[in-house]
C-alpha cells in the first residue's frame, strides 16, 4: 500500500526493498521538491498492482490523506507497468498528455534498469509543468 505519511527513507526494520539508502533519499528529496514547488502531493508505490493495474492504482490513490490534491505513481517492475493517477484538483494542473510525457522518460529510464532515476526525473517532469499553472 501506498504510505503518503512515512518518508522513504525510514524503512521498517528487515525491510527489503529496489532501493538502496542513497536512491530512497534521492526519491525523497524529489518527492519534497515536488511538493513544495507545486502545493501538491506527489507519492510513489513500488510493488505488485493486481489485475486491473490501473483500477489497483486508483483504489491506492483514494486511499492517501487528501486524494484531490494527490498524484501517485504506481509502479510493477516485475509486470511492467506504470500508472499515474491525479486527483481531481491535481488533473486540472498535470493533463494526460504532460503524464504520458513523464511515463515515456520514465519507462525509457526502467528500461535502462534505473528505476530510481526514472522515477526521479518523472517526477521532475510532473512538478515542471505542474508549477507553470
């Protein structure tokens, strides 16, 4: 599940995760410049997405502290997928096409196997535009 409120970096004990400490604080600092420079709430979940991924993804999304104002990415690694989600607020900032623009930089990255970076520069992408508005 999605954890909005729990930073990257403060991992449960045992916890085996994709990243290592440097990505996690990577994503984290990207995470809170992308809040801070839109005023909107960018989260990240990494894991498996049940079949409809995308209905999976929304169903995660509508379960963060204030979904309107929220975009998630949601990624599969191990099925290959991504889904960005936007609240209703969010989606008047960030349309489809800015969010398949940062999918396509983003998937290009996993591709590369950079998953942190990938996620990274999307969501500098997504801020970008969202900050124009």
């Amino acid at each position: 599940m999605a954890q909005q409120n729990i930073p990257l970096t403060e991992r449960p004990t045992g916890f085996e995760g994709p990243f290592t400490t440097r990505q996690l604080l990577r994503l984290d600092e990207a995470m809170r410049l992308a809040d801070r420079s839109t005023g909107l709430v960018f989260s990240i979940y990494v894991g498996g997405l049940d079949e409809p991924s995308r209905e999976t993804a929304k169903k995660l999304h509508g379960e963060l502290a204030d979904p309107a104002n929220s975009v998630l990415i949601a990624v599969s690694p191990n099925e290959r997928v991504l889904e960005i989600v936007t609240g209703s607020a969010a989606r008047k900032r960030l349309p489809d096409r800015a969010c398949k623009l940062a999918a396509l930089s983003m998937t290009a990255a996993f591709g590369g196997g950079d998953l942190a970076g990938g996620l990274v520069s999307g969501l500098a992408q997504l801020a970008d535009h969202a900050g124009r508005f």
